[in-house]
C-alpha cells in the first residue's frame, strides 16, 4: 500500500506554500504528491491568493523536487483543449524526469466555468468531450516521431500534427480516471487508464466500486490485475486522541464523521485502516491535506506509516 500527499490549493495557496508541503512529502518517503486542478474556492468568496494553474504549478515543482512523482487529481475536460493540454503534460514530464502522472475527469464545479468564463455543457457531453480528449491526447502521445497524427473528432479534429514533445515516460505518463460511476467511467478507464481513483467514498461502498472497474477489465479482455486501483481520503492523523480532534477542529471537521469515508485516526488506527482498504482491493491512498500549514502532520504521518504500509502488497 503506497500513500500519496493529496492537495487542494484553491482554497488558499501560494506556490512556496504548495512547494512547501511537496518537499515535506518528499523528504517523509510519500510515494507522491498531487495536487487538485480547481479556479474557484469551496465555500465563500475569500480564499487568498486566489487559484494557482495546476500545471504551471506542477512545472514548478518538476524543478523544485527531485524524485517525488507529481501529478493531479484531476485535470477537467472543460479547461482544456487535448492538443495543447497534450503538450504540457509531455513537456512537464520532460522537466521533472519522467515523474509526471496525469489525471483527467470530466469536470463537475459549475461555478468555477461561471466565474471565469468557460463552457460547462450537461453531464453526457462533458463525458463526451473528455473521451474524445483521452482519444487524441495518448494518439498525440504515441505517434512515432516523424510521423504525423490526425483525428476528426466530434468537438476538436486534429490535421497532421507533428505530435511534439514526447513525453519522458514510455509509452506516456500513467493516466488516472475516477469517480463513483457505474457503467461509463469505469468503462473508459478499462481503456485509457492505468489507475482507477475512487474519490471520498465511504468504507462500505469500496468493494463494489472495485468490482465494477474489475469487470470493466474483463469486458475488454484487460486483465484487471493491470488497472492500480487507489482511493482519496481526508487525512487527519496525530499520535494521540487528543491531536486528532484538534486537528479536526483545525479543518472544521468531525472525527467521527471522517472516520467513514476519511483517514482519521491515531497511527495505529490507522495501520489497520489501510488494512481493511487494502483487503478491499486498493493499491494506493491519496491522503488529502487540507491544512497546509500543518507540515508536521505529513512528517508524523510519513515516519509513522510509509515504510510499513509498504510491506501490504
């Protein structure tokens, strides 16, 4: 069981703030760090300085980090066109070494397309749209140098690109695809992805979320064995009782309530937490830090439970 630092940072960040808890990830042993790809803060209005772009972000900390992996949880459709999308990934990748893992939804935050003027068509197009985009983006990606890519598509085509830069990874970076879908989702991510992310999801609902992107798999003739399977889940940790609710009380939060579908706990609740995930079927954890400022949980979190969850395999 790997776990990974996982972060929200349009609730209120600067770079050196998010620069910050990636280097702390880094040196407590996490598996990786990732960040959310948001415009607009959940809740009120406030949320200084504002939203940061997560792949000028991410570009940032390629250079800023050495051998931590990076990626989102996850970039939506709806922000992107696939063309140039595809070119910032691959150049991303290129600067932090081959470290880069890409995230990608459907999008799902009206408001955020409201204040910064973008389109946020009904449910079925979106997931259209982000099919399409899956489609081009690994085409691109794949495309022998030299060669040129084309795709008509429904919403964008593509006309004898060059499909340059290439990404460091080979043959792309690992893509990931999430949600709580049933039939579609599940379905593109037999195809296109190579990690499968269940997103918040209480204790109970684990297994039959696994299930159906197992059988997803097996629908195509994929091994499902090849598909990483991980969920995000609020972190609140603390050696004691006592740090738990007050760091629960820090994000405004009820440990009880955090217990069903978070990773709330002292160290040895937790142990036998990932247990219990991992005897559902998950690989990873994405451990969503919602006080940045609290550095010294990642580093309590990471020398208490990295290298021990690393035997569950």
């Amino acid at each position: 069981m790997k776990l990974r630092i996982f972060t929200e940072p349009q609730q209120g960040a600067s770079y050196d703030q998010i620069l910050a808890v990636a280097q702390t990830a880094e040196a407590a042993g996490f598996d990786a760090f990732f960040r959310s790809d948001h415009l607009l803060k959940m809740g009120d209005a406030s949320g200084l300085p504002g939203p940061t772009d997560a792949w000028i972000t991410l570009a940032g900390l390629a250079r800023d980090t050495e051998s931590i992996r990076l990626g989102t949880l996850v970039s939506p459709v709806t922000f992107y066109q696939p063309g140039p999308l595809a070119i910032a990934v691959a150049q991303v990748d290129a600067m932090s070494g081959g470290r880069i893992e890409f995230g990608f939804g459907a999008g799902w935050f009206e408001a955020e397309h409201r204040a910064y003027g973008l389109p946020f068509p009904e449910l079925g197009e979106r997931m259209s749209r982000m099919e399409e985009a899956l489609e081009q983006i690994v085409g691109l990606w794949t495309t022998p140098e030299g060669d040129l890519y084309s795709h008509s598509g429904s919403f964008h085509s593509i006309v004898e690109s060059p499909a340059l830069p290439k990404p460091a990874q080979s043959p792309y970076p690992p893509i990931i695809i999430g949600g709580g879908g049933k039939k579609r989702t599940p379905a593109m991510a037999a195809r296109y992805a190579n990690e499968f992310n269940l997103p918040f999801t209480d204790l109970k609902n684990v297994a039959a979320l696994v299930a159906n992107a197992q059988r997803a798999c097996e629908n195509i003739d994929r091994d499902p064995a090849t598909m990483t399977m991980s969920a995000a889940v609020v972190l609140c940790a603390g050696p004691d009782d006592v740090s738990v609710a007050r760091r629960a009380a820090t994000i405004g939060r009820e440990v009880e309530e955090m217990k069903t579908s978070g990773f709330c706990g002292t160290f040895s609740e937790l142990q036998d937490r990932a247990g219990t995930y991992h005897e559902l079927g998950l690989d990873r954890l994405y451990l969503q830090a919602l006080d940045l400022s609290d550095l010294e949980q990642i580093s309590e979190v990471g020398a208490a439970l990295v290298e021990p969850l690393r035997t569950l395999s």
